[in-house]
C-alpha cells in the first residue's frame, strides 16, 4: 500500500496525528486605504470599513485603537478590515492622511 493513500492518523507514542494547518494570507493591496460607509446587515447602524492597509493584525490592532480613540468610538478588526462605529469618514481621512498613508473614500 502506499502512504499517500493511507495517511498516518495515530501513533502510540504522540497520540492523534493532525495535518498542519494552511494558514490563509491576505491578498496584498494597490497602496491605496480605502473607507467605505455601510449599513446593510447592521439594523441601520452605520459603520466605516477600512481596507487596504497592508500590516500584520497586531499592528492593525494597534492602529485600530489609536483612531477609536481620537473618533471617541468603537469598532473592531475583522479580516484585515478595520471597522470604525458611526459616519466618520471625514475625521478618519484625515487621521490616516496624517500617517502618511493614501487615502480614497469609496461608495456614495
């Protein structure tokens, strides 16, 4: 038999064998953050997505909470996206510009 077809799932000596997991990467972006304001799925409420920002999690989370707290809200990362509570799109094109990255507001 070949092993491809039957791979190992035990071992007596470490217990079950697991395959390693793929960990996904995100696709890298145009150098271009975008903010986009949606409501549909919220009940109404209004949020800014923020895309395009090419960085680790750690450090999205990092910028993430330094932009909660000059907008005075809440929010969260999700999948590389950075969600900002409220219509603030204006405040958060400027806090980003201010960091130097190029900033885009896309949607109506």
């Amino acid at each position: 038999m070949r092993d491809n077809e039957n791979p190992l799932v035990y071992s007596t000596q470490t217990g079950r064998i697991t395959p390693p997991e793929e960990k996904a990467t995100r696709p890298k972006g145009d150098g271009i953050v975008r903010i986009q304001r949606q409501t549909s799925g919220r009940k109404g409420k209004g949020v800014c997505l923020i895309s395009g920002i090419d960085a680790a999690d750690a450090e999205l989370v990092k910028i993430a909470a330094d932009l909660k707290k000059k907008c005075g809200c809440g929010g969260s990362v999700k999948d590389g996206v950075i969600e900002i509570q409220g219509d603030k799109r204006d405040l958060l094109k400027t806090l980003l510009e201010a960091r130097g990255y190029k900033v885009k507001l896309a949607g109506g």
